[in-house]
C-alpha cells in the first residue's frame, strides 16, 4: 500500500467502528440478551430525573436479563448520541432506589465529564498509530525477513503489528490504568453531588464489589498495571474524605470490608429505600 492510502483504511475502520457503536444496542445486543424497558414506578421516576437534572438526554432506560449468565451487577450506556440506559437486572433486584440512583449518577458522570469522548478517541489515535507504524514496516524487507517472510506485504504487517503490539505498549499500561482509576474518582464524586450522595453510593460500591467477586486487596504491581478501578476500600475513604460520610468510618480494613460485602441483608421489600442497609459499623476497623 503506497503513499497515504493507510489513512483511508483507518478512516474506513473508523467508521465501521462508529457505525456498530451506533448500530449495537437496537441490533447487536439483542442476539445475546433479552432487553425491556424499566417499569413505571418509583425507581424509574428517580432516574429519569437524575438524568434530567444532570441535562443527560437518553433513548429510554432498559432491563437486562443478565442473570440468566452470571450473579454480577452493572449498568451501562449504549450507543451514540444519546444512549440507552441498560441496568442489569441483578442490579434491580438488589439495590435500593438511592443506590440505584447513585449508580446511575456515576455513569451519567462518566458521560457529563466526556470520559466516554476521551476514550473512543484514544482507541481510535491508536489504531491511527498502529497503521502508520504498519505503513512504515512494510517497506522496510528486513522486518519481513527476520519473521520468516520472502518479501514485505500487508497482511503479514498488520499481523505482526497486531501480534507483537502488546510487547511495545506493556510500558505504557500503568498510565492509561491510572488515568482510568482517577476517571472512577472523579464520577464518584459526580454521583455523590447529583446522585442523591455519598452514602447511598458508599452502599452501592459495597453491594457491586460483593455481587462481582471484586478483590478488595491487589498485589500493588497487578494494581499498577491492570487495575481500571480503584479498590473498594480506596473509594470508601474518598468519599469519606469528601463528604465526611459513613458515620466515621476511618480506612476499613480489608476483612470488614469483605465481610460487609458479602453479608448485606437483601431480604427486604423490593424497591424500598430500606431495600438492603449495610451497618456501616462492618467496615469500620476492628
């Protein structure tokens, strides 16, 4: 491929990518998972008004039968412009309205604070690299030569840049890792001020770190390099720090945080405020 013609392959690439964004929510997803809409009620009303009051324009808000694969709990946005809002139903069924709320809230953030954005365009700037580097290895035989190959070509290029990619960006890894813990922090603290605060999302961290089987201690190294969130225990004492909330609770030690985590009573009415109380006494240090 001569000249600038790579640039046209990513600009093709960009825009299959964008296009299956677009295309994934009403089409893709439904293959894999049965999706409808939230029922009318109080959790509903709460957040279609969070959305509203953080201007977060929305296709409509959706339940996914996610338990049908696994216990784990999440919510997410998909597609493009203005994305659905899906919350798993495992979500639904554990959490209270509030925390329910406040998850939203730190999604919602991650949007507001163009988090998302960000994102797509770093994905999108490295597959613009990873061309421009293919483009430039693909004249050069002794690349080819030393992978076996008779002469330089396309395919073997993208293969080999695709392969051994990961070996260049190793370095790199704890940068984009911190960048997505601090992304965490701050839609923490977006929930806190338009997600009803900090305790009703303090509660709801417990409950997700719980349900998703979440290591409340790495090894700092694996933390360094993999880790896209911070720990439980990290997000606890951040929003302590910011609001003074938990009752006092003062870096939780990682057994009582387990214990909270897995021990929160979820036998309640469903959809109540008093759905599923963590006694903060659980996380405070023994």
């Amino acid at each position: 491929m001569a000249g600038r013609e790579w640039l046209w392959v990513w600009g093709f690439l960009s825009a299959v990518q964008l296009f299956l964004l677009w295309l994934y929510p009403s089409v893709l997803a439904p293959i894999f998972n049965r999706f409808s809409p939230l029922p009318d009620g109080p959790l509903r009303d709460r957040l279609l008004a969070v959305a509203r009051d953080a201007g977060f324009r929305t296709r409509g808000l959706f339940v996914m039968d996610a338990s049908r694969r696994s216990g784990h709990s999440n919510a997410y946005f998909a597609g493009l412009v203005r994305p659905r809002i899906v919350l798993f139903d495992t979500l639904v069924s554990t959490m209270t309205v509030d925390e329910a709320a406040a998850v939203l809230a730190h999604e919602v953030g991650h949007y507001r604070l163009r988090h998302v954005a960000r994102r797509l365009a770093t994905g999108l700037c490295a597959s613009l690299a990873g061309l421009g580097i293919a483009s430039l290895l693909v004249r050069w035989p002794p690349f080819f030569q030393a992978f076996g190959f008779e002469a330089p070509s396309w395919g073997p290029a993208v293969a080999l840049v695709s392969l051994a990619g990961g070996a260049f960006t190793f370095p790199v890894k704890p940068l984009a890792s911190l960048i997505s813990r601090r992304h965490e922090f701050a839609a923490d603290r977006y929930a806190v001020a338009h997600g009803g605060g900090a305790d009703a999302l303090g509660r709801a961290l417990v409950k997700l770190h719980g349900e998703n089987l979440s290591s409340l201690d790495p090894h700092p190294w694996f933390r360094a390099w993999y880790a896209s969130h911070p720990t439980l225990l990290e997000r606890l004492a951040a929003l302590e720090r910011l609001t003074g909330a938990f009752g006092g609770v003062s870096s939780p030690r990682p057994a009582a945080a387990r214990s909270a985590a897995t021990q929160t009573d979820a036998t309640a009415e469903t959809g109540s405020s008093e759905r599923c109380t963590v006694p903060w006494s659980r996380v405070k240090p023994g």
